[in-house]
C-alpha cells in the first residue's frame, strides 16, 4: 500500500519516516507564530506513511497553498483549509487504515478553525481512498482521528450524555516545547 501511495502523493508533500529503524518522523513547522517549529512524533510503527496538507506555497514553481486549484481561494467556508500532518498506518490485513490528521496550535485555539481545517483535511482523504479504489481496486476502511497538538492549557472533552448521536471529539493534545521543538510518541496519538 506504501507503493501505491508513493505513486500518487507528490513527493514534494510527503514527510519521511527516518531513523535507524524507520520509526519517528520529523514535521516543521514554517509559521512564525508557531511556538513549534519542530515536532518529532516517535516510535512510529512500520506500515505507515505521512504526508503534510499544509506545504510551503511554491515548490519547484508548483502552488500548494490550497488543497485545490480548483476551488475559489477567496471562499471564507474553510473549503481550502488543511490540516499540518497526516499520518496513515495500513493494519496487517490491509483493510483497515488508521489516519491520524493532526494540526499544530499554539496557545490560543480557535475550535471551529480548527474542527473546519480537520473535517475538510478528512474529506480530502476519502477522496483519496476514493482513488485508490477506483485506479488500484484495494477497498480500506478508515478509521479518522482527529489530533490538535498545542502549547496551551489541556481541554476539556465533552462527555456523552446519550441519546445524541456519539462523534468522536476533537483531541487536545498538549505538549511541552523547549526552544521550538516538541516531542510525542506515535502510541499517544493513537490512544486518544
């Protein structure tokens, strides 16, 4: 599945998984008003794959600064907002894909930027599996979790009172930075 995803995600977007074992990866973040300017996330199981929604505007003369050319910049609905990673960890039986869609925030959070930036980001993604469905005909199931890594105070997750249809919350996940870097272990993230 790996392949198949090197096949189709611009090389110029993708984030490596690096070290002696292939397990952590290394996400910069550009924004200067970014308190983390480098999150390292450990421990990354094999299978997995990560690519950023949120690339630098021109790379080699190509603009990423939306997700699509073809969708007006100027619509104010959040329909070009993305979030800062993605990671995609394939189970063994291949059916199942785990997509981690995590953005990074300082202090101040604003949760409807946020929830828009991560349900569009997600949208994006089974598009996506919609591809490879109908180019590669390998059907996967997602499983979608939503991740705002943060320097600010931890947030409190709603509870379900019943009686409502349960969503899956927004995770708060905040993190300690010294000197603009950041770091997490992948199990974290997945356990949220």
């Amino acid at each position: 599945m790996i392949s198949t995803l090197e096949e189709i995600i611009d090389p110029n977007s993708r984030v490596d998984i690096i070290g002696e074992h292939s397990n952590y990866l290394i996400l910069k973040e550009k924004s200067k008003e970014s308190k983390i300017s480098k999150l390292v996330i450990k421990n990354i199981p094999s299978n997995c794959f990560a690519f950023t929604l949120d690339c630098a505007d021109k790379v080699k003369g190509k603009s990423y600064s939306q997700l699509s050319s073809y969708l007006n910049d100027s619509n104010d609905k959040g329909i070009n907002k993305s979030c800062d990673l993605v990671i995609m960890y394939f189970k063994e039986d291949m059916k199942l894909v785990e997509v981690d869609l995590i953005d990074l925030k300082s202090d101040k959070i604003k949760p409807q930027r946020c929830e828009s930036q991560l349900n569009n980001s997600e949208l994006f993604i089974r598009y996506l599996l919609d591809i490879i469905r109908f180019h590669y005909s390998i059907d996967l199931t997602p499983k979608v979790r939503k991740t705002i890594i943060f320097t600010g105070r931890p947030k409190k997750v709603p509870v379900y009172r019943g009686g409502e249809k349960y969503t899956k919350p927004l995770v708060y996940l905040p993190l300690t930075e010294k000197n603009g870097k950041a770091e997490v272990y992948y199990k974290k993230i997945a356990s949220c």
